[in-house]
C-alpha cells in the first residue's frame, strides 16, 4: 500500500513540475519582447481574451518564440512575427484557436494581435503588432475580425523602429515585406505578477 501511494505521489509531483506557469489567474499579464532592436513590453488582456491569452503565453513560456524573426512588416500597417527561424524556416503551427475578434479591443496603434489565414478559426502561433490604426481589420456584422488580446505599454519607440526598416522579397520564401536586415525576437518572457 505504502508503495502504491508512493507511486501515486511521484506521477502527481512528476505531472505537476511539467505543468506550465502561464499565470491562469493573473488578469493582465505582462511579457517582454527582447528583439536585436531593442526592448517591448506588452500588457495582455486575459479578461476579454482568454484563449488567445492562454495560447500565446503557452508559446512564450514554452521558449517556442524565442529567436525567431518578425518576417513581414509593413510601415502604417503591421510588424508579425513568431513563425520562423532566422533561416526563413517556418516552424509547426499547432492547434488553431477560436477567433476571440469582437471583445471589445481593437487594431488600434500599439495593440497585440493574432495573425491568421482567412478561415476566422485559423490563429496558431503568429501575432502582429499594429503600427496604425488598423480599423479594417477589426469585425463587422458581416466579418470575423483579428482578434486583439493586449497593447505595448514599454517600448513604442522600437516598435516604432522596426516598422520602418527597409524590406524586399525575400527570395527563399517568395514573400514581400521581409526586413532585409533580419529583426530577430532574441527571447520573450513572460514577467513576475505585479
């Protein structure tokens, strides 16, 4: 009997140091972003994005964005990263995300969004910081939306240094809009409660 409760506390304590600290009970997270431009800070919005909240800082706790490029930018549009590798190679996607667009939070200036494919229910692991107003991309009665799910609170001016940075085609992926200068996301980390 002592063996088997022996056993049972060792698969608990095993499954409990693998889970994940994505801080499920903080309400407004915070992560920052250390690029090779400088430093982001961002404040997530778990109260009107929960999923997407969950999902991105998944990905960060999990080291899955670090070094990694922002791969398209588009000056008075948007700065995305988080899917590929300095090498330009795109890295597994994983499980997409219902759309959590219409929560109240919009494209606007500053705000953190999930990229996607034009299925609404798309989202993985790309984002995008918005470098405008960006009001076409929020829903409409008759459209699905980007779904925002926090803003930068530290750092607008790298943000707003990296969204002018000179692009082209980028010829291994036949993209537009690829920095010709790589801007990589050296690590992003999720920050201790406040």
């Amino acid at each position: 009997m002592l063996r088997w409760i022996s056993a049972l506390l060792l698969i608990f304590m095993s499954h409990h140091s693998l889970a994940l600290d994505i801080q499920a009970d903080t309400l407004y997270p915070r992560v920052e972003f250390d690029t090779s431009l400088g430093k982001i800070v961002v404040e997530l919005d778990r109260t009107r994005a929960p999923i997407t909240v969950d999902n991105f800082l998944t990905h960060v706790v999990k080291g899955e964005y670090d070094n990694t490029i922002f791969h398209r930018v588009i000056s008075d549009f948007v700065v995305q990263g988080g899917g590929l590798t300095p090498k330009y190679e795109e890295l597994p996607d994983g499980k997409p995300i219902v759309n959590e667009s219409g929560n109240g939070l919009t494209n606007s200036m500053g705000t953190i969004a999930m990229a996607r494919e034009n299925e609404p229910h798309s989202a993985t692991r790309q984002f995008y910081f918005n470098v405008a107003d960006n009001t076409k991309l929020d829903p409409s009665k008759r459209r699905w939306g980007y779904a925002v799910f926090g803003e930068v609170i530290e750092g607008k001016t790298v943000l707003e240094a990296m969204a002018v940075v000179e692009t082209g085609t980028n010829t291994k992926l036949n993209w537009p809009d690829v920095p010709v200068t790589p801007i990589i996301l050296k690590k992003a980390k999720l920050l201790p409660k406040q």
